[in-house]
C-alpha cells in the first residue's frame, strides 16, 4: 500500500470513528429529552460509523499498511432542537462523502486500483446515508414542531439501505 493511501485511509478511521462518537452524543441528548426513536436511530447509526471504521482498519491492515486509531475531539453535548440536530447531521454525512470522494479521486491518480476498487462501496453507502437524513428532514419539515411525538415513534421506520438497515 503507497504511503500516500495509508494515510488518507487513516484519516478516513479518524473520521469514521469520530462520525461514530458524534452520533452516540447526538443520541444520548435525544433519549435525555424523550425521543427514544430518534436516541435509537441516531445509536444505530453510530453503530454503523464504528463498522465502517473497522473496515477501513482492516482494509489498511490487511493491505500491508498499519491502521491507527486516533485521539478523539469531544463531539458538541447540546443540540437548540431536533431540527437543527438533523441539519447537523446531513451537514456531516456531506462532509463524510467529500472526503470518501478525495480517496476515490487520490486512489485513481495512484493508480491503486484495488482501492478505487474497494472504495466504491463506500461512495454507495454516502448517496444512500445522505438521501436518507435528507428524508428526515423533510419529513421534520412537514410536521414542524407539532407530532414529534409521531415523528419520534416512526423514524427506524425510515430506515433504508446499508449495512444495518441504513445510515452511514
């Protein structure tokens, strides 16, 4: 594996592990508010960041390369509503396909094609994370701050694709 690939993809174990603790944040100021559905879906989530780190480790090590996993930043503790919180969230599954896109784009000018390859799945996986908060939040939009309530109980219904049943 070039040097220059192990350390995007190490960068990219920072990024997922972070994606991680920040939706486990995320849920846990939902659950403290009462919105257990949305605390799972957002803990479900966090759930599948942490695979998907585990797959670029294993991808990292397995091609020669050494994974490392990363000191942390504290992820924000305080959201103003839920709404703001999904805009946060699809503002992060952005910024999580910007930088799947920058492997793809540095893995092509490698010429490492085992990991343009690999990393296709990825790039799926970021049109469907993205679609789906995008969903949620139009969603948020019609119902505004009225049926939250309905809203909380329904949303692991809105759950597609992936890994696990969605999310990135």
């Amino acid at each position: 594996m070039k040097k220059s690939i192990e350390e995007i993809c190490n960068r990219q174990v920072e990024r997922e592990l972070y994606s991680s603790l920040l939706y486990m944040a995320m849920a846990s100021w939902t659950e403290t508010r009462g919105y257990s559905g949305i605390a799972d879906w957002l803990f479900e989530q966090a759930e599948e960041e942490k695979e998907h780190m585990l797959k670029f480790v294993r991808y990292i090590n397995g091609r020669g390369g050494h994974a490392i996993l990363p000191a942390l930043k504290q992820p924000p503790v305080e959201y103003n509503d839920i709404k703001t919180l999904f805009d946060e969230v699809l503002k992060h599954e952005q910024y999580i396909s910007a930088s799947i896109n920058d492997i793809v784009e540095l893995s092509f000018k490698e010429k490492d094609y085992s990991t343009h390859n690999w990393i296709q799945w990825f790039v799926s996986e970021q049109l469907e994370e993205e679609a789906s908060v995008q969903a949620i939040i139009d969603k948020l939009n019609l119902v505004g701050d009225h049926n939250m309530y309905i809203f909380d109980r329904d949303i692991l219904s809105m759950r597609t694709g992936g890994d696990s049943g969605g999310g990135e």
